[in-house]
C-alpha cells in the first residue's frame, strides 16, 4: 500500500484525524481518545495489517505533550508515525496499546517514568528505571536537579 | 597394619582442618559488621525464608537409588565368589537382573525418571 | 635388619620401619609412633598434592585456552599455589548471620575427613600403601560417598538460596552416580575375583585389566571415568557450584581457609577417583606388562612402580580436567537422566557381559 | 524408544563430544598457539626470550593478535597534548572553539589580553587545562581546532593515586605562539 | 534461627531468588527476581536502572556532533551502528548527500563490529552454559578486530567514529590488507567454533527446545535481531529498511523457525559468515574520495520529527529526533533493542529450569548499559 492509500484508508476509518504534508514519512495526528481504536483498526485490518510497534516515543514539547508511534507492517512493510498530543502537561494520560502490541509494555513503562505520562488499562505500570521514591519525571522540560544537572 | 590405623587418619584430617582455621583465626583480619553478616544475594537483602518447604523433584531419585543401592550391595559378594561358583551364579545373577532391570523399566514407563 | 630398599619394592623399607621401632620401645608406644609417623607422611603429601594439582589445572587449562596460565610467582608460577594458600589464610572468615552454626563449621571438617579416609586404602607402590583391606574397594566406595554429607550440610547450613539449591542438586548427583560407580568397579571384581586392592593390582601382572576384559572392561572404564567426575563435583557436572546459576553454589558463604578446604577437597577427590581407576582399570604401580614379551616386560620393569602410579593417575586426572575445559555443563534433569536412561542400564548389561566372559574364559 | 536409535544416539553423542575435545586438545598440545601477551615485559624496546618462555615458538606467523612487542599504534587516543616546536612555541591562538566543542566540559582555557609590538591588543592563553578524568577521548577537540594545536599522544598509562592529577595544563611553561597562527 | 512458621504458611510462601545485580550470568548490572517452584522458573521479573545515565536527557544538551560520544556508550558492542543510527538521521534530516567512500567504509565498519559483537557473545554465552573455553577462544579472535578498528579510529571499544556527514578521519592505508587477512584468518577459525560448541550433544541437548517463542509472539513483543530471527521474524532492517550500502550487497538474511534458543544460537553463528561475505565484496572496491560531506560549522537540524532504523548487533536501534529547529534536539529517544528484547524473557522462560533461564538470557545477548540508557 502507498501512502496515498493509506491516508485515505485512514481518513475513511477516522475523518477528524490531521495529517500534515511534507514529513518524510507519513504522520497521522489522532486525537488521545480515538488512538486507541484507529490503531487496532490498523493492525487488525488485512490490507495494512501493522502488526509491529517498532518504537514509542513521548515528548515534552514544553507546553503539551505528545506520544509517537512508530508502526509497520511486517507483510507489506509500509511504515507511518502516529502522533497524539495534550495540552495537559501535569497529568497526562492516553490509553494504553498493551493489548493491541505487547511490545507496548516497556515503552510505556519507560514514558510513565522518565515523562510522567499514564498509560490506562496497562498491567503493570511502575518506574522502569529510576526508584519507586524518585520526585519527578527527568524528561521533562521543568525538571531540575541543581546537583546533578550543570546547566552551561 | 590393622584397621585401627583409620583412627589416625581420622585424627590427622581433623588436625588438618582444626589447625588451619584456628590458625587463620589468629592471624586473618576481622572487622565484624551487620552488611556482611548478611547472606550473598547478589548484593540484595533476601527475601523470604530460604528453609522454606520447596519442591525439588529428587526425591524419587532417592528413593530408587536406595533399591537400587542395596542391591549393589547385594551384587559385590556374588562378584567377588563368581569365579568359584560359575554357571550358578551366572544364571542366577541373570534373573536377579532381570528383575532388577525390570523395575528400572517400570520406574521408566511410569515417567519416574524424568525430573519433573 | 640393615637399611636397605629399592624404589621398586618399599616392602622391605616400611617392614624395617615397623621392625626397628618395635626393637627400640614397647609394643604400645612403638604403634603410636608408627601411627604419628604415618600421620604426619600422609598430611604433609596430602598438603603438596593438593596444591601441585591445583597449579597444574590452572596450567593445563591456560594452554587449552590459548594463555599461559600462572607465570609471574616462582619460575614458571610454580609458587602460585603457595601464594594463593597465603592469602586465603590470611582472608577474613565471614560468619552468616542467620547460619546454622554448628553445621556450617563442621561441613569443611567433614568433606577433607572423607578424602584422607579414603586416601588410606590406595596402594602407591608396591609395599606402599597405609592398609590393605580385603575389601578395599567396597571401603573406598563407601567412605568416598560420605562426601555428599559434607557438601549438602554446607549448603543447607548457610541460609543461603543459592547453596541451599546449590547443596540439593548435590544431593540427587552424588547420590545417583554412587550406583554407576559402584556397578562399573564390580566389572572389573568380577574379573579379579577379589575386592582387595592389592590383590587385584597382582592380578595384572601380565595385562592390565582393561585390556585384558575385551570391550566391557572399556566400557566399564568409561562409565567410571564419567561417574566419578560426577560424583567428584567437577565439569561439565558441577552443577553444584554451577557459577553462572547460583555465583558458587554450595560454598557462597564460605571465605578464606574454609574455602581452601572445599577447593582441596574437590582436588583430592579427583585424585581419589584418578587412582582408583588407575589401580582397577590399568594396574595401579603395576608396570605395564604384555604377556609373553618377556624383553618388552624386562624393559618396562625399570620404570618404578611408584612413577607408573603417579603417570597414570594424573594422566587419567588430565583426561578429566579435559573434560571439564571442553564441555559445557549439563542441566539438572539431563544430569539425571544420563545416570538412569543411560548409565545405569548399560552398566548392568555390562556386568553380565562380563561374567560371561569370565565364565566362558574368553579373557586374555 | 528403538534400541537402534537409543545406542546410535548415544554414539553420535560421543563422537561430537571427541570432536570438541579435539579442539581443546590441540590447543593443550600447540603451545606455540598462546596468544598472552606479557604486558609489562612487552613494554621494553629489547624483549628477553625467556618472557616468552613457554611460547618460545611465538614468532607471530601463525596468527593476527601474537605480537611480541606491544605495539602502539599511530592514532590510538591516549592523551591529549599541546604539541611544542623546539623554540617553544606552540599553535594555540586561545579562540575556544575546542572548548565549546567539548562535551564534557573537559577543557578550560585561561586567556590573557597581550599587547603586541604595533600596539594591537590580542587574546592569548595564559593556561589551557585539560581535565583528563573527565575526558571521553571523542577527538572532537582536536577535529574542530582551526589551527591544529591539539593533538593525540599514544600514552595509556594513566593511573595515578589522585585524581587531581589527572588535571594538566598543556602549554608548557612560558611557551609562545608560533609565528604565523592567527 | 528464624521465626518458627506453621506448614501452611510455610507452603504458600514463593521462593524468590534475585539474580543480580552482581551475579556472573546477567553480564552487568541487571536484576531479575525469579520465583521458583522447586528449580522451575514461574516468573521473572527484570528490574533494570542500574547504570541509567540518562543520556536521553544529556542529549538535550548538546550538539549532534557531541551527542555521537554518547551513543557509543550505550551499546558498547555496536558502537559503530549506534554512531550510525544518529549520524543517519541527521543526514536525512538535512538532506545531505554522503560520499560513497564514506557509505562503503561505514558499511565494512558495521559489519567488522556485528562480527566482533557477535564473538564476543558466543564467548559469552558458552561461558553462561559452563563451557569455559569458548571465552578465551572468542576473544582471541575478536582481538584482530580491535587492532583494525584502533589502527583506523584511535580506540578499540568506543570509537566514535562516525561523524554526521561522514568519519572522523580516513582510514588508514593498511586497512584493506588488515581486513582481507582477518576474514582469512577467521574463515579458517570459525568452524572451530561448531566443532567446539555447535555440534556438541550437551550443548544441543542445552539449547534445542528451550525458551520457544512462536512469531507472532516475536512480532507482537518486538524482538527484533538475531534473537527474533531466531523465530522467524524477517525484521533485519539491512534487508527492509536498508541503510548504507545494504541495498547493493548480496547477503542472505538468517532466519530460523524453530525459535528456541538453538534457533537464535545458529542465526549468530550464521550471520558471521553472512558479515565476512558482505565484507568481502566491499573491501576490493572502496572508491576514492573524501572521508566526509561538507558540513557547516553548527549542524541545525530543520524543525519536524525524524527518525532512523539501524541494525545492531543486537536488534533493531532506531534514532528519533524531535527538533524545534535549534542546535541542540529537543527531545532524542533510541529504541533499544535490549530493552524489548528483554521484555520476551520472562515468556520465555516459564516453565523452564534456572539453568534455562541463564542460557535463554544469554541467547538474548542484552548489554545492560544500552538497556538502561
């Protein structure tokens, strides 16, 4: 499938998606609550079929924040990007792909501890690095450390 | 020399280990704390009992080694007494394996022999 | 009697030994003397054996591995092993909190017991052996398989999961490759005809016993070289100590010298089983002797009995340090199922085998 | 299980574990295969035979990794270093490019203001610090430095006993710029 | 002594082991608390975090010439495919065109470092199951690598060799000499290896059947490299996504369908040979040319979200790279393929013995300090 085709199959499953031109690869923007079913309609549809979830990322872009989803296919290997964003920077929350790619477990194990981003319906959502006492998510843009942190 | 002489050795292994560890006690440094009175755990405080009631499939092992011990026990006089006794004992040694391989194959097919 | 023994027959030397000991005292004081004598001769051989056989694994090992093992103490590191005594001497003993003590200080007292038992039964050379049961190789099974003991108390005393799994697994080894053991010497008593040992290092005086009992006397050599390096808790059958599962297994928590007497019991155990198989299997200080080559035989006489002893316990001692630098080590449920699917059927075939062939003379 | 399979696979079994002592074998009996090398002994220009005692056969045919001597090789990273010409005279024109470009706030350079000849005022470096304990050895210090000042020796004998030995100042005493470096 | 318990509380309790931090078989600093019936593994659970170093974080620092020095400490065994996988991206971003003596040199680097990655995990692993012999074995071999890599880069481990926009510097005249005598070397040395370990009945008996994972499975967890093509999973990023000079090559991609640890044992072995072909047809016809692009001075990257897959030696790496049009990133994330790998262990091994569990996370080849970041 090209992307052409893929964007329209998108649009089709979900009109209020945006999808911006000129990225090199294709990038879906989703609102946080339809994520969760735009992506199982991708991966359990046959003629995109994303089974594989190579990479998710959450960013602090300062005033909101964003989750990437770095899908393909391993049939037909077409790659996209999925990304969701909220302006709730002090608590925020999507829905978990666990269910959909288990691969989803660490990555967002690792976006809850380093960007204090929740994830619901996860199993088992704990600090993945640091200590279950830590304050604070370290990727985030306002968070300080005078010890540990030189700024220059 | 008689068996008596066991004795010696029994006293000498005892010299040996008493000795040294009494010896490395005199000499080898000591300085107590609680951190490494603890049991190595990979640098972790263990968790839970280590007594603790725990399954490990052997115990059937020890069960068959023991027939199967004693009737090792069993074989060594025949072995020893085979030369003089000759095709008796030869036959007779024969059924006695023949039972005694026969149990090992029960144990076998009851699926005894496989650690679970 | 005046002093005078050959190297090729220490029966004169320790006879005059006995003889001038019980002329110059009393019966009672003349045995106690002899007792201490023969005391200090086996603790001080005990001692540098032990730590020969442990700079000799490290070197064999090196030059397996492509390194050239210890070299910096001593020429050729031969004082490595001195060294090494030193410091384990000089290192801390670290007491477990929550560690059965009693057990966990007897444990090293009863693993070198049991090896120096043993050791007593050996005929080095001819004349040369502490005693001579007539039963010797039923004691030297018997008294050998008392090291379990040692090591699972080891295990269990120090409150330590790893040792405690460590000290099972132990267990369910030394206790199942007891029967292989036992049944691969029993070839070979059915052959001889006796359990004395030095009777049956006389029985090969023409041919070894491996070679004299055709194809299941091999067999039964092959099966005891395997059953002993399991029993003796060495590659690739250590699972015990199994490093990369449980860090040192039975002895995690043993430091400094109590350590030492693990490790030198573990060598001295080898060497246990190294010369039994070398006095059942390949005629122990007999020399090797064809029969009817009376040249040949002639030419074989000059070589000691005490070197052919030694030669070939530590060559059957290197066979299994080659074992342990090639293979990796077998899984706990595999390690059983060698000794009951494999070893133990073909070792009961193998003692019929044998006594048909004693019985038919087949052998040589 | 058949008889036939059950004593095949105990053979097949024997055969491959002969094949791996084969290997190791070898090796036990090719002492000319060692591949140790002697570290402080290879350091020395005139390498003694009997270091090599018991590879005395080593003579670096057989494989790639024996050598006898150590050889350090041309642009291995071992420490940074300031090279200086006879007249003592070294490239450092002070600029901060190295410093900017370090990652790990290993270099710090001191700068002076000098008065030159005609009366211009130039920036100079009093001390160039080079904090070795810090350094990753990324070399991007010596890419980006337009002048060439900087370079990498193949020292590697670092240790010391305190830490703030590792902090060197790499124009040496009363060292100028070289005539010509802007 | 400890407190007496009744049986029944004596019974109920789990036999929680922790493996690491400082245990022989995690090969670094990772925990694994493993509860056990009897020696049977019912669950593993993987705490990691010892080494963080938060070089997510330290990347928002710097510039994307410093960020490389750091990517090499991740993954230390891939230190060049790490490089890489930033290098690329930036090179993408700004859309620059490379130098193909830069793309065949980086293709002969990466290769020469999957080779070397994957000796020393073989070394590894024999060692995880007792054979002590194949670690020195392994690393006598590997030693001709490092001596490439140092004559070439300065450094043995951590290279830092790759810059955006090409190398750091050229390599050295010796270069092909060195490598066509090492691939000669090592052809002849690396059946050795299968005589030593491969074909060994203990081994066989070690690995076969053992920590099976189906490909769904694979592809659903992510477990990428040789361990899932170990599986069956066709994710060799050389072959789907290539990068470099991997579209010109001729290589076979390795895959196994057994997905047991064997499985994944075999496809290293094999990929070493598949590297030392790759090498071979490069080696011969690198062009002449510069070491590097024309770069500017400040490397700006323009504002958008870029990313790169890269083949490890240990599974899929990708760099992604949110820039607000500044020179330092706005946010960098690797993908470690340890990380996901790692989440497959504890399917793995259930039901399986403790020594399994050792051997089936050493087919999984995890470098802790990549994991941890």
């Amino acid at each position: 499938m090209t992307d052409e085709q893929i964007k329209e199959k998108i649009l089709k499953i979900l009109p209020e998606v945006e999808i911006p031109e000129g990225k090199p690869t294709l990038t879906v923007i989703v609102p946080p609550d339809k994520l969760f079913t735009l992506a199982k309609e991708l991966k359990e549809s046959p003629d995109t079929s994303f089974d594989y979830l190579i990479c998710l990322t959450g960013v602090d872009y300062g005033k909101s924040m964003s989750v990437f989803y770095h899908i393909t296919s391993t049939k037909f290997n077409h790659t996209i990007i999925l990304k969701t964003s909220t302006q709730n920077r002090e608590t925020p929350a999507f829905d978990s792909v666990y269910s959909i790619w288990k691969t989803a477990e660490y990555h967002e194990r690792e976006a809850y501890d380093l960007l204090g981003i929740t994830f619901n319906n996860h199993p088992d959502l704990r600090r993945m690095f640091l200590d279950e006492d830590w304050v604070g998510h370290p990727l985030r843009k306002d968070y300080s450390d005078p010890i540990n942190i030189v700024e220059r | 020399m008689d068996h008596q002489a066991l004795i010696v050795f029994f006293i000498a292994a005892v010299f040996l280990v008493g000795f040294a560890i009494t010896f490395a006690h005199f000499i080898a440094p000591s300085s107590k704390n609680a951190q490494k009175a603890e049991a190595y755990e990979c640098g972790i405080p263990t968790t839970g009992l280590t007594w603790l009631q725990f399954n490990v499939g052997y115990y059937l092992f020890a069960i068959l080694f023991l027939i199967f011990d004693v009737e090792t026990v069993f074989i060594f006089p025949w072995a020893v007494v085979f030369k003089q006794v000759g095709m008796v004992g030869f036959i007779e040694i024969i059924i006695f394996f023949f039972i005694l391989i026969l149990g090992l194959l029960y144990a076998w097919k009851k699926h005894a022999l496989i650690w679970e | 009697m005046a002093f005078s023994f050959s190297i090729y027959d220490f029966t004169s030397f320790t006879q005059w030994i006995d003889k001038s000991l019980y002329a110059a005292m009393p019966p009672f004081w003349a045995l106690i003397v002899e007792m201490v004598i023969i005391g200090i001769v086996f603790l001080g051989f005990y001692a540098l054996l032990g730590l020969f056989l442990v700079y000799a694994e490290r070197k064999i090992c090196a030059f397996m591995q492509c390194r050239v093992g210890p070299n910096r103490v001593g020429p050729f590191g031969f004082i490595q092993t001195i060294a090494d005594l030193i410091k384990l001497l000089l290192k801390e003993l670290i007491f477990i909190k929550n560690a059965d003590k009693i057990l966990f200080n007897v444990a090293p007292f009863i693993v070198i017991i049991v090896s120096f038992l043993a050791i007593a039964a050996i005929p080095f050379a001819k004349g040369l052996h502490a005693m001579d049961f007539n039963i010797g190789v039923f004691y030297i099974m018997a008294v050998s398989s008392m090291g379990v003991i040692g090591v699972l108390l080891a295990g269990w005393s120090s409150n330590n999961k790893y040792s405690l799994i460590g000290a099972m697994r132990s267990g369910a080894q030394i206790v199942s490759y007891e029967l292989s053991v036992g049944l691969s010497l029993i070839t070979i008593v059915v052959l001889a005809g006796s359990m004395q040992l030095s009777t049956i290092v006389e029985g090969q005086r023409d041919l070894w016993f491996i070679f004299k009992g055709h194809i299941p006397a091999i067999i039964a050599f092959i099966v005891f070289l395997i059953a002993s390096t399991a029993e003796t808790n060495r590659g690739p059958f250590d699972l015990a100590e199994a490093e990369s599962e449980l860090t040192a297994g039975f002895h995690t928590e043993y430091s400094g010298i109590r350590f030492a007497f693990f490790f030198l019991a573990e060598y001295m155990n080898m060497f246990l089983v190294a010369s039994i198989a070398a006095t059942v299997f390949w005629g122990g200080w007999m020399p090797l002797h064809i029969n009817g080559f009376t040249g040949f035989n002639h030419v074989m006489d000059f070589i000691p009995p005490i070197f052919w002893f030694f030669g070939k316990s530590f060559f059957i001692m290197w066979i299994m340090m080659w074992f342990k630098w090639t293979f990796p080590r077998l899984r706990i449920d595999q390690l059983l199922t060698l000794e009951w699917k494999y070893l133990l059927p073909i070792n009961l075939v193998n003692v019929l085998l044998m006594a048909l062939i004693v019985l038919m003379g087949w052998h040589f | 299980m058949n008889v036939v399979e059950y004593i095949s696979g105990i053979l097949k079994g024997v055969k491959s574990l002969l094949i791996g002592m084969k290997v190791t074998g070898s090796y036990f009996f090719r002492p000319w295969k060692i591949v140790t090398q002697q570290y402080p002994e290879n350091r020395k220009k005139d390498v003694k035979w009997f270091y090599f005692l018991p590879l005395w056969k080593a003579h670096g045919k057989d494989t790639p990794a024996e050598r006898k001597q150590i050889v350090m090789l041309e642009r291995f990273k071992g420490e940074l270093i300031m090279p200086h010409n006879e007249k003592n005279e070294h490239k450092c024109t002070g600029c901060g490019i190295c410093e900017m470009n370090c990652p790990n706030g290993t270099i710090e350079i001191i700068s002076i203001q000098l008065t030159t000849e005609d009366g211009k005022k130039k920036r100079a470096i009093d001390k160039h610090i080079y904090r070795m304990g810090m350094c990753t050895f990324c070399g991007l210090c010596v890419k980006t430095c337009p002048s060439d000042a900087l370079a990498f020796t193949n020292t590697f004998e670092h240790a010391v006993f305190n830490r703030t030995k590792l902090n060197k100042v790499l124009n040496k005493e009363g060292s100028t710029l070289m005539k010509g470096v802007e | 002594m400890a407190e007496i318990l009744e049986v029944k509380d004596i019974a109920q309790q789990e036999y929680l082991i922790n493996m690491g931090p400082q245990h022989p078989s995690t090969h670094g600093v990772m925990r694994l608390v493993v509860s056990l019936n009897g020696e049977i593994v019912k669950n593993v659970q993987p705490h990691c975090g010892y080494i963080h170093r938060g070089i997510e974080k330290m990347c928002e620092k710097l510039t994307y010439p410093q960020i490389i020095h750091l990517t090499d400490r991740m993954d230390y065994l891939s230190a060049h495919m790490n490089n890489a996988s930033v290098c690329l991206t930036v090179e993408k971003a700004l859309g620059i065109e490379i130098p193909e003596r830069v793309k065949y040199i980086r293709t002969i680097m990466d290769e020469l470092q999957r080779i070397a990655s994957h000796q020393l995990w073989w070394c590894a692993f024999g060692m995880d199951l007792g054979g002590l012999t194949c670690f020195f074995y392994g690393l006598r071999d590997r030693e001709p690598i490092l001596d490439i890599f140092e004559e070439s880069t300065g450094s043995r481990l951590i290279q830092s060799y790759y810059t955006p926009g090409g190398l750091m510097n050229d390599i050295h005249p010796d270069f092909q000499k060195k490598v066509k005598e090492f691939i000669k070397y090592f052809r002849k040395i690396l059946p050795e290896y299968d005589q030593l370990l491969t074909g060994n009945v203990i081994f066989q008996e070690r690995t076969k059947g053992i920590g099976i994972l189906s490909k769904e499975e694979a592809i659903n967890r992510g477990l990428t490299g040789p361990s899932g093509r170990g599986s069956g999973f066709a994710c060799d990023v050389r072959k789907r996504a290539p990068y470099h000079l991997y579209d010109k090559v001729d290589f076979k991609e390795c895959l196994y369908e057994e997905g047991d640890t064997f499985a994944r044992y075999k496809v290293r072995i094999d990929e070493m040979w598949e590297s030392m072909k790759i090498i071979e047809q490069l080696i011969d016809n690198i062009p002449e040319g510069d070491y590097t692009a024309k770069m500017k001075a400040v490397i700006k990257l323009p504002e958008g979200e870029f990313f790169q897959r890269v083949e490890t030696a240990r599974g899929e790496l990708i760099c992604f790279i949110v820039s607000d049009g500044n020179k330092n990133p706005l946010r960098v994330k690797f993908r470690s393929p340890n990380l996901i790998n790692l989440a497959s262990l504890n399917v793995m091994s259930k039901d399986f013995k403790i020594a399994d569990l050792v051997a089936i996370s050493g087919s999984l080849d995890l470098v802790i300090p990549c994991m941890d970041r």
